[in-house]
C-alpha cells in the first residue's frame, strides 16, 4: 500500500517536471519570437514606430509608489508594442479632478456637434 502511494508521487513528480520543461521551452521560444520581430521592425527602412508624442523638456517630478513616471511610460509603450496597442494620450494626473469625471468630459466633447 505504502509501495503504490510513493510509486504514484514519483509519476506524478515526474510528469510535473517534464510538462514544466515543455512549457518553459515553449515560452523560450514565444520570447524569441517576439524578439526577431522586434528587431525586423527596427532594421526596415520605415518600419520603426514614430513617436505620438514629443516629453517635456523637464522631467516629471512624479512619482507613483516609487516608480519614476518616465520609467512608467516606457514600460506602457513597451507593452503596448507587444500587444498591437496604440497610445492614444499621455498626460500629466490632475489631483483635483477623477479619471471618471476626465472619462466623461471627454466622451462628452467628442460628441460636441459643430453648427
């Protein structure tokens, strides 16, 4: 009986060990994927992604949780390359105002008809 328990716990050890390995070379391998594309885009002739927008000319004393906001923006970008993203705006926060009443100024201004 004992014989069967730990028998089946070295099957089951195993199998998590070799699915493991599967999945980080799967993982491997999207990561080197996303890489050479990366690296495509940047080597063809007007391939490379054109900024939206032009910084300050001094940097953002702002900080969230320790987070420099110029290290934030990058990382957005960044993420926002990989996943086909576009980034629409980048603003400096209001304190005195929420991102839902920003949210809806701004879905009121677009529907703001000219006469």
């Amino acid at each position: 009986m004992l014989h069967q328990v730990i028998m089946k716990s070295l099957y089951a050890y195993l199998l998590l060990a070799i699915i493991s390995f599967f999945v980080a070379v799967v993982i491997k391998i999207i990561v080197s994927m996303f890489d050479r594309a990366a690296e495509k885009n940047e080597s063809s002739p007007g391939g490379g992604v054109q900024a939206a927008f032009t910084p300050a000319s001094s940097p953002v004393s702002a900080n969230i949780r320790g987070i420099p906001a110029h290290h934030l923006v990058a990382i957005i970008s960044a993420a926002q390359m990989v996943a086909g993203g576009r980034i629409v705006r980048i603003d400096e926060a209001d304190e005195n105002r929420s991102w839902t009443t920003i949210g809806r100024s701004q879905h009121l201004a677009s529907h703001d008809i000219r006469r």
